[in-house]
C-alpha cells in the first residue's frame, strides 16, 4: 500500500514538472524567436547596361535596344566596362576577349634606318644624243631609194639614198676646172699656182659643207669628173624612225629625209610629286618595270633633274638613261620606277598602319597596360616603305596597336561623346539639386 502510494506521487510530481518546463519554453520562443540556422541567397548583382553603340563603329548611339539600317542588333555598353579611374579621360578599357576577336596586334617603337623609296610613272624615249636627221643642205630630187620603210633597221655607213641637185654638178664642175687648171699651171709663177688651188680647195669645202662625206670627196679628187647624183649614208646604226623621203620627190634645204635613232641606249622620262622632290638627285638608281616584261627588272640611273615644274600635275619631270639589250624596249612604253633613297642614320619609327590620319592630324593608339589604350597625337616625319618616322608624341619602346586600331579609335570616340552627352544632360539636374539646397 506504501510503495503504490510513493510511486503515484512520483507519477504526479514527473508530471508537473513536464508542464512547467513546457509552459517555461513556450514563454521563451514567445519572446525569444529562434534565429534561422541558414541564410537566404544573395541575389547576383546585375551589369548595368549604359548605352548601346552602332555595331558598324558609327558615332551613334541609342539609351534603348535597337537595330542599324543592315538589321544588326546595336552592341551594349555596361557600366564596368568603362574606366572608374579618374585620370583616365579618353583611355579605353578592352576585355582580353574582345582583343582577341578584334585581332588587336601592338608593336613597339624603335630606331631603324628609315629605307624610302620613290615611285613615279615614266615613258620610253629615245636618248636623244643617238638621234639623227638626214636633211641636204642643198636643193635637189630623190633619184632613188635604198630605205624605203620607216622601222627599218640601218647600219653605219649603209646607202640611204641618191639625189640629183644641180647645185651639187656645179661645184663637183667647178672642182674639175681647178684641178685641170692646177695640171696646167704646173710650171707656171707660184702666185699663179696658189690662186688655182685656193680655187680648187674652195669647191671642195663648198661641198663638205654640204655634207657630202671624206670618202666621196675623196673619190671626187681622185677623178674629177662630175657625177650626176649623190648617195647619202647611214650616220649610225639605228631604227628609221621616220621617212618623208619618197622617190621622185624635190626637196628643199633643210627638209627632214630620215630620222635614225640608235635604240642600243634609252631614256625614261618621269614624273615625280612635288612632295618627293627633296628625295631625288642625280646618280641615283632606279628599279624600272615594264608591263610588257612582267616579272622583269631593268636598272637605270638617273642623270638629270628638270628645272621646270607642271603647275597642273605639281610634277617635275626628270630624266633616266638604261641600256637596251635585245631592243626589248619601246619608245612610247610606260615605265613603273622605283627610286631608292639613301638613309640618313636610324631614327625613332613605328609602322605605318599604326598612324590614324584625321584632318591635319595624326594619332596613334598607345598601349598603356594590358587592354587599356590611349589615343595620343603625334608628329610625323619621313615615309618609308613600312615604317615612318616619329619626331613628337612617342617614346622609344612605347608599344602603339597596328591592327584594327580604327576599331579602337572609334569605340574611343563613342565614349568620349556619351560622356559628354552624360555630362550635358547632369548639368540641369545639378542645378536643379544647388537651388532646392538653396530654398
């Protein structure tokens, strides 16, 4: 009976210490919320977009989404993409992606010996110290013709053709009369005899005069006989390169018969810019190719720089002898020279398609660390082939982008204009904020 006793008042005191100790935590976590054993998760920051460019590098730009005459989808603009430092105004920032998709090639400014060279257009001539005319002296008739054809080849000393003139049967008449005269008198006083042959030397130089040559004066002396016509020679070896001569013909003194031209030896006038005049001098050399010989390369020198200039083409002609071999070239052929200019020690240089030409200026993109680029002016000096020379705006070692800085350059002039449409467009709203500070 004791022992059911004891264990019901442990049954009632267990209990009552159950309901206390629930009624004690329910008051806590009233008071007392539990605190969350996890966090909820940080949503990811979104990149804000600040414009969007033309994709065609235009200077334009649109607050909205849009597409160019072509239907391209106009190329957002965020927010990290622009510089936050604020030393950089007008430095672009590229992702190491986007400079590979654009090709973005640097190289550095360094010395070289600047190799320049001067291109021209030029024209086959004949060298006219090889050029002849055959023109009598006298009037006469073409009795007979031994070159009949203009392109004719000639050689030194070959007939050409026969005249009759009777001036010419005068004085060989003449010649005859004093040298028969000089026979006759040969023991006559010596006044007698001088005055005969004065005579006789006076018909001889009145013909040399002429042009008729030592040989056939020669002959003239050796038989005093008049003939009745007069063969003319060759004077060189050449190309007939014209011939009015025509058998029967009278011609007066002075008419161009033949012109021969010796075409062993050639020369190439040229044109050359106003510009480049300062690079050229005479002995220097040319390369000279001809779209006839494709592939083939002559060598000329230049001899002669012409004092005249053509105020239409701004041009001075100049002058350039070659030899000819094989006649392989025309007159009248057009001529692509290349004149090679001496260098004048190494100077600081950079490739040419890394200058931005704009107007009366010229730019380049510098390379300030790895994608971070600043256009920067500069002041140009000689051209060469590949390289020009840098007098102002660039260091040596400098690294400037030489492929598809255009590209950059106007992806530069995007920003640098939104920024100052931001700052425009700020402006009121500052004002606005200053005069409700004011009030």
């Amino acid at each position: 009976m004791k022992t059911s006793t004891t264990i019901a008042l442990l049954a009632v005191m267990t209990s009552i210490a159950l309901g206390g100790g629930f009624w004690l935590g329910t008051r806590q976590a009233v008071s007392n919320p539990p605190t969350p054993t996890h966090t909820p998760d940080i949503a990811k920051k979104e990149r804000k977009i600040l414009y969007y460019r033309n994709p065609m590098g235009q200077p334009d730009t649109s607050t909205s989404p849009k597409k160019d005459e072509m239907g391209m989808d106009y190329i957002p603009v965020y927010e990290d993409e622009e510089s936050s430092n604020p030393d950089a105004a007008g430095q672009v920032k590229i992702s190491t992606e986007k400079i590979q998709k654009l090709g973005v090639r640097t190289e550095a400014a360094a010395l070289r010996e600047l190799s320049r060279t001067v291109h021209a257009v030029g024209r086959v001539e004949a060298n006219e110290r090889l050029t002849y005319t055959i023109a009598p002296k006298f009037e006469g008739w073409i009795e007979h013709l031994h070159v009949n054809t203009t392109g004719a080849l000639v050689k030194l000393g070959q007939p050409l053709l026969e005249v009759y003139s009777p001036e010419l049967v005068s004085a060989q008449k003449e010649y005859a009369i004093a040298a028969q005269g000089q026979q006759a008198l040969a023991n006559a006083s010596p006044e007698a005899r001088a005055g005969m042959k004065q005579l006789a030397d006076a018909s001889l130089a009145r013909m040399k005069n002429w042009d008729i040559s030592a040989e056939q004066l020669k002959a003239l002396s050796q038989n005093p006989e008049a003939r009745h016509t007069l063969t003319f020679r060759s004077p060189a070896s050449g190309i007939v390169m014209e011939k009015k001569a025509v058998q029967g013909m009278r011609f007066m003194p002075g008419d161009v018969l033949y012109q021969i031209a010796d075409l062993s030896s050639v020369w190439v006038l040229a044109d050359v810019f106003e510009q480049d005049l300062a690079m050229v001098r005479s002995g220097q050399t040319a390369r000279v190719r001809f779209n006839a010989y494709p592939g083939k390369e002559f060598e000329a020198r230049l001899t002669y720089v012409y004092p005249t200039l053509n105020a239409q083409t701004r041009t001075v002609p100049v002058r350039l002898e070659m030899s000819n071999p094989g006649m392989l070239l025309k007159p009248a052929m057009y001529a692509d020279i290349e004149l090679s200019v001496p260098s004048k020690g190494k100077v600081l240089t950079i490739p040419t398609s890394a200058v931005i030409y704009g107007g009366k200026r010229q730019s380049v993109l510098v390379e300030l660390a790895e994608g971070r680029f600043e256009p920067r002016d500069v002041r140009l000096g000689s051209q060469g082939n590949d390289f020009v020379e840098v007098l102002e705006g660039l260091g040596e070692g400098e690294k400037v982008v030489v492929s598809a800085n255009f590209l950059i350059d106007s992806e530069s002039n995007l920003k640098a204009a939104f920024s100052s449409l931001v700052s425009k467009e700020s402006k009121p709203e500052a004002a606005a904020d200053s005069a409700n500070k004011e009030h």
